[in-house]
C-alpha cells in the first residue's frame, strides 16, 4: 500500500520537493522568507546597476585609451601592446559578472526554499525523538539561549541571504573567469586540437593518480584480506591475511602516498574555501569542521530556534495541554454550578450514595448476606434480607 502511494507521487514531489499538508509553518519563517525574497530582489537590483555602470565606465576609459594611442602613432609604446588584452579582459569580465548574477539569484532564491524544507525535515525528526542528525553538545541547548535565538533568527536569515548573494556572486565569477581563460579563449584563438592535447595531458595524470589508489584499494581486497565468514556477506571480513607481504605492500606506496598527500592537502583546503563560501547563506548547516560547530554563531541560532518550536509545537504535548485545559475548564464549570447540583455537595453527595445502595440492596436481596458490617450493634443480616424481601412483595 505504501509502495502504491510513492508510485503515485509526481515527479516534482519525488525529486523535488514533496510537500505536506497537515504541516504548518510558523509565520515567523514565512515571513522571513518573503522579506528575504524582497531583499535578495532589492540588491540584485543595486549590484546590476552599479556593475553596468562600473563595466561602462571601463569600456569608455578602454576607448580613450584606444583613441589616444592612435593619435600618438607609436605602435611600440606599452599601451598600444597592451590594449588588446585590456579589451579582452573588459569583454570578458562585463559577460561574466552579467552571466553569474543570473546563476547568483538563482542559487540564493533555492536556498530560501530550501531552508523551508530543511526546517520541516528537522522539525518532524525532533518529533520523532530523532537528535542524531545534531552535534552532541546540542541535544539539550539551554532555554534562554534557545528562546534569544528565536529573535534572532529572522534578522540573520535575511542578512545571510544578503551576504551570500553577494560571496557566492563573486565566486561564481572567478569560476566563470577561469573558465573563460583556460577554456574558451584558448579554443577560439589557438583551435581545438591543441586545447584538447594540453587537455589529455591533464587528464593523464589525474587518471594515473585516481588509478593507483584504486589499485591499492584493489590489491587490499583481493590478496590482504581474509575469505568471507558466509558466503551471504556483502564484504570480506576487516581481518588482515599475509601480514608480511602488506608491510613490503605498504612500504612499497609510502613514497608515492608523502607526493600525492601533498596535493590532497592543497585540494581539501580548496574544498573547504568552496564548500564554505558557497552554503555561506545556508544558516541551517554548519560551515565549521565537526567539534567546532559553536564556533558558528549562525549555526547555533538555528539549533536554538528549531529547539524553541520543538517544545513549542511537538503535536502530542500540544494535544496533551489541549486535552489538560479542556479537562479543568470542564472542572471549573462544573464548580461554578454545583451549588445548583445537590450531587456535588458533600451532604447530597452522601444522601444519594445511601439512597443507590438500599435501591441495589432492594433488587438484590442476596448482597446484605455479603456486606461487611462495621455498625457496633449487632444486628442479623437474615432478619433483614426478610424484611427488605416483604418490603419488595408488598410493593
């Protein structure tokens, strides 16, 4: 039946988003979405403007220059060499600061969006009683730093999604700029054939690096593990098996491993400066290296704040204060009126549990037998199931 309904869903609910209708967002996240959306349209609007008229003052100066080096008539002198390459550039960067603000707004506009998603995704799971997808040291945040964070929130949302326009902009335009340099120039003034030899080459050697720590990864399965426990297993046991020849093995790839850390080490810092400046609008994830994630203030007024509608909006506490109220509001009514009830007060209350038990004892004659008695005067419990049966006939 479940495989049914996910047959059903449309392609954009599968792969895109899948929305939810019996959950609500809090207005506070509607509302800063909205006014994100204003400001990111607003500072598109001014990085537009200036850019057109810093790439249009360039332009003018790049003419003047041109003008005032063919009025010189010296086609040796530093400015006529470098002209060309000056408009190159102008051309260039004017086309791809204009190209990556499209893609900039874009990115921007899905994070906003996502965002939304990602509150909803950490909502529910906080529901569920699920706290894994947090950092240890969250899980029981304090309650004035959570509540301090919910006034927060709405303020640096907006002013992150500001500033990450702004950074992934320009990063997006350094990319656009090497692309342009190593791809599309050299192809358009050299040919082809020459940019894709140089091209090989490169690829050459990343796939000589890539294959050798396949290869290691290979020769460990096959000839330095042990055999699997069941033939069932999806993988052999993690159990070293011919112990000497892995040590030569390992002796044999440490030179090869100090050349190719070095170049890892570079590229994991070019990973993290991506990586980071690119989810720096994300205020749902951390940019900081595990353990170090309270060193992120934008990260941690996100934990505050999703805690704060945790315990805010949990639908069985919800449910259980609803059901709590509505039980002493019925309490309180019943008080406000039992002066008018005889049942509620302690004398009626008495009178009428006396008056049921001599009905029951009337219709059942046989329970007087197995009342227990705590009256001083004995009395024959016989004598009166008799009379409470006369007093039955006679009615």
């Amino acid at each position: 039946m479940f495989y049914c309904r996910l047959v059903e869903k449309s392609w954009l609910r599968r792969k895109v988003y899948d929305w939810d209708p019996y959950f609500k967002f809090p207005n506070r996240m509607i509302g800063t979405s909205i006014i994100s959306l204003i400001g990111l349209y607003m500072i598109t609007l001014v990085d537009y403007s200036i850019s057109h008229h810093v790439f249009s003052t360039l332009a003018s100066l790049t003419d003047s220059l041109e003008e005032m080096t063919h009025s010189m008539n010296e086609t040796d002198n530093l400015f006529f060499t470098l002209l060309p390459y000056l408009e190159e550039f102008t051309h260039v960067t004017w086309n791809a600061w204009f190209a990556t603000t499209l893609f900039a707004s874009l990115t921007s506009v899905t994070y906003i969006f996502h965002v939304l998603a990602c509150y909803r995704k950490h909502i529910k799971r906080l529901w569920a009683g699920e706290k894994s997808f947090l950092p240890q040291r969250f899980h029981k945040p304090s309650s004035a730093v959570s509540v301090a964070a919910i006034t927060r929130y709405a303020g640096w949302q907006i002013a992150f999604t500001m500033w990450g326009y702004l950074i992934v902009h320009f990063v997006q335009f350094l990319f656009a700029l090497l692309f342009a340099y190593l791809v599309v120039l050299p192809i358009r003034n050299g040919g082809f054939l020459p940019w894709f030899s140089h091209l090989v080459v490169l690829l050459l050697t990343i796939f000589i690096v890539v294959g050798l720590v396949v290869l290691q990864i290979l020769l460990v399965r096959i000839f330095f593990l042990q055999d699997k426990l069941s033939p069932e297993d999806p993988e052999k046991p993690l159990a070293l098996n011919n112990r000497k020849a892995f040590h030569n093995f390992n002796y044999f790839f440490f030179f090869y491993n100090v050349i190719m850390g070095l170049s890892n080490c570079v590229l994991r810092l070019l990973n993290s400066c991506i990586v980071g400046t690119w989810l720096v609008s994300r205020i749902d994830r951390t940019i900081m290296q595990r353990g170090y994630e309270s060193m992120d203030p934008g990260y941690c007024t996100w934990i505050g704040m999703i805690m704060a509608d945790h315990h805010h909006s949990n639908p069985v506490m919800v449910c259980f204060c609803h059901l709590l109220l509505k039980h002493a509001l019925e309490r309180q009514r019943a008080n406000a009126y039992s002066q008018f009830d005889n049942a509620d007060c302690p004398v009626g209350g008495r009178v009428r549990v006396r008056w049921l038990l001599f009905y029951t004892l009337l219709k059942n004659p046989k329970l007087i037998l197995l009342r227990k008695r705590q009256s001083p005067i004995p009395q024959d419990p016989l004598v009166i199931a008799r009379v409470m049966t006369s007093m039955v006939k006679v009615t």
